[in-house]
C-alpha cells in the first residue's frame, strides 16, 4: 500500500491550493482518510478527515477554510485549502485507515508554505 501527497507548493496569504494524495494497492473505499500537518517545531495535528460514507470533520482553525473530498473512481482524496494563512505552513500528510483495523498507512509529506 502506497500513499503519494502532491500539490504542496509557496503561495502567498489569501491563496489557495489543492493537495492530491494518490493510493495504491488498496481501494479507497475501503479507508477512513486523513489530513495532517506538521509545522516547524510543532507536534503533527489533524486537520481534516473523510470517511468512505462522505462525513467530514475539521480542526477549528481550517473550518470554512479547507475541505477534504474524496474520488473513489480515481483512488485519490483531495484537500482544498482556501484563504490560506502563514500559520497553514506545515508538512502535510495524508493518512488511511482501513475500516475496522488500527493499521494505518502514511504518505510521505507535501510542504505548503504561506508567505508573503
């Protein structure tokens, strides 16, 4: 099982960006999917979540802001952060869960900087 996040990039407070984190090796169906983010000297947080019946959740600080989805079709689940803000500077990483197990898949991190 691989996860491959993608997208991450510079832009400046107020812009958006889309991350993509491609599976392969299991269906996307069959996962509970994650964001997280990683900034510098910080612990890793969450910052969104999918499950496979469409139900989100979202850190306080991305609500309105982020919205995760998800393409079965394609394997892939999505991130769109909007208004993006300096404080958005982070690593982030994708994460599957298979439905009814602890096991837990990681992709390797896209860094999204914020900055004018």
């Amino acid at each position: 099982v691989q996860l491959q996040a993608y997208g991450g990039g510079s832009v400046q407070p107020g812009g958006s960006l889309r991350l993509s984190c491609a599976i392969s090796g299991i269906v996307l169906g069959e996962l509970y999917m994650t964001w997280y983010r990683q900034a510098p000297g910080k612990q890793r947080e969450l910052v969104a979540g999918i499950t496979r019946g469409l139900n989100t959740n979202y850190a306080d600080s991305v609500k309105g802001r982020f919205t995760i989805s998800r393409d079965d079709a394609k394997n892939t689940v999505y991130l769109q952060m909007n208004s993006l803000k300096p404080e958005d500077t982070a690593v982030y990483y994708c994460r599957g869960q298979p439905i009814g197990s602890t096991s837990q898949y990681w992709g390797q991190g896209t860094l999204v900087t914020v900055s004018s």
